[in-house]
C-alpha cells in the first residue's frame, strides 16, 4: 500500500477561530504595543519600520498561525503536503497575462490619471537597491498567502459560496491591517484606510477565482500579492482601487457559475492523497 487513507487529514473549520486568534493577537500585539507603549518599546527594540524584525513577525503571524493548525491536524506530513500547494502553478495563460501585465497597465494608467506618472522621480538610485527592494518585498506580504488563501479560505468555502467567502475574508484581510495605519514609520500610516479596505474587498474576490481556477495554489496567490506591491509600480491610488474593483465586478460576473455556487470551490486545507495512490493492502 502506498498511502493510507487515514493520511487524509481533515483541517475541521473550528481551526478557524484559534487561526484567527493568532494571526490577529500576534500581530496586533506587537503593533499594539508600540502604540501604546512606544518609548519603552523603543528603547528594548528600536524604533519600528517596514524593515523591522518585529514587523516581519507580525506580517508573518497569518502563516505562522496557518502552520500551526495544519501541523495540529495533519502533523509532518500533512504539513508537507499543504506546503506542496506552494508549488502548484498550472492554471489559464489569461491568469499569468493579468499577473505580469495587466496589474502593471492598472498601475501606469492610474499614475498617469493621478499626475504621478512622471513627476515624481524613479524611487531607486542603483540596480542593488531596486534588487533589495524587491527581495524584501516578496519577503513580506506574500508570505500571508499561507494564511488567509492557504488556510483560511478553503475554510470558509465549506459554509459559503466563493463571492461570500472572498468578501468576509476582504473585511477580516483589511481589518487585520488597521493597526499598521497608526503607526509612522510603517507604509500603510502613507495611506488612506477606506481605499485600502475597499480594495482588500476587491483583491479578495479577484484571489479567490484565481485560488480556486488553479486548484488552490498559493504560489499564484503569493505572485498576485506581490505584484500589488511591487516598490517598481507608480503611486496610483484612488485609481488603482477603482479598477481593481471594476475587475472583481467583471470577474463575478464571467464566472457567476463558480462564483455563486460552490461546486468548483476548493475546500481543503491539506490536499487529499489521490485515489491512484492508494493500494488496497
């Protein structure tokens, strides 16, 4: 025999409460405690930033949080095979065209609506600090993807259908974020907090048609978060948020099949052992 059909592990949706529980307390915890106490803070760990360890910490406490419930339900090896859906990357060329094309046009076509495209100078002054920046980046908010689209959505879309589920996971995404709007030093205390919820709201359900087209991966997740941020892209706001929504209106509508039913939705946190390895003993 292969594989036991007992090594089916079955993450149960009550894993979404201690999920949250973590992912919210370790990072708002942080977050918060430099809020309200920052000059001890500040004297025990330096002053917070983007770059900050502790920063880190809270970005990563989604997937920290995610890890720990898969290992809690599946062990080692349940673990090894929800990491294997960071290597699934099949899915349709229009996905990768939207990706590496079309979230850079909405970008440029925002700046250039803003009057931002070329007044303000390129951010980077040398090919090593644009490759730093880069790595950072997708070091940080992609590393979420194994939380919220890893673990978190498969759950809800046992109870709802993908729209509902990519709307709640939006408000809890953008809620989530709201401690690192009060706080200088961080990038979000740059920006406006209603835009960047609402455009959590479209993200969402723009990623859950693409979680549940590429049977869950999370690798094309990651990709689709980090070209949100790339530090190359222009300052776009509000007019990134604006198309961004207008995409998720489309997309809803396209794929009303799989969108408002729950037929096509990926619901497992740990993919199952396919039914050709399993032997009889």
């Amino acid at each position: 025999m292969k594989m036991d059909m007992n090594e089916n592990y079955v993450v149960s949706f009550r894993a979404i409460t201690p999920f949250l529980l973590v992912s919210f307390g370790l990072a708002w915890g942080i977050l918060g405690l430099y809020i309200f106490l920052p000059n001890p803070m500040e004297r025990m760990f330096g002053q917070l930033s983007g770059t900050h360890p502790l920063f880190y910490l809270a970005v990563y406490a989604p997937a920290i949080s995610a890890f720990i419930q898969v290992i809690r339900f599946g062990d080692i090896a349940g673990l090894r095979r929800f990491l294997g859906r960071f290597l699934l990357w099949r899915c349709s060329a229009g996905w990768y065209v939207f990706i590496i094309i079309g979230i850079p046009v909405i970008f440029i076509c925002g700046a250039a609506l803003k009057g931002t495209l070329f007044s303000e100078p390129f951010p980077f002054e040398s090919f090593p600090a644009l490759l730093g920046a880069l790595l950072l980046a997708a070091g940080k908010g992609p590393v979420e993807e194994f939380g919220w689209r890893g673990l978190c959505l498969p759950l809800l879309q046992r109870k709802v259908a993908p729209l509902w589920a990519g709307l709640i996971l939006g408000c809890i995404w953008g809620i989530w974020h709201f401690p690192a709007f009060l706080l200088s030093g961080t990038q979000q205390s740059q920006w406006s907090f209603t835009a960047f919820f609402v455009g959590c709201l479209a993200i969402s359900v723009i990623v859950t048609e693409l979680f549940n087209s590429s049977r869950g991966s999370i690798l094309l997740s990651a990709c689709f978060h980090f070209s949100l941020m790339n530090p190359i892209f222009p300052d776009a706001q509000p007019y990134d948020t604006y198309a961004l929504t207008g995409v998720a209106l489309l997309i809803v509508w396209q794929k009303r099949d799989s969108m408002l039913t729950m037929k096509h939705s990926i619901t497992e946190v740990i993919p199952r052992v396919q039914t050709d390895d399993i032997r009889e003993p």
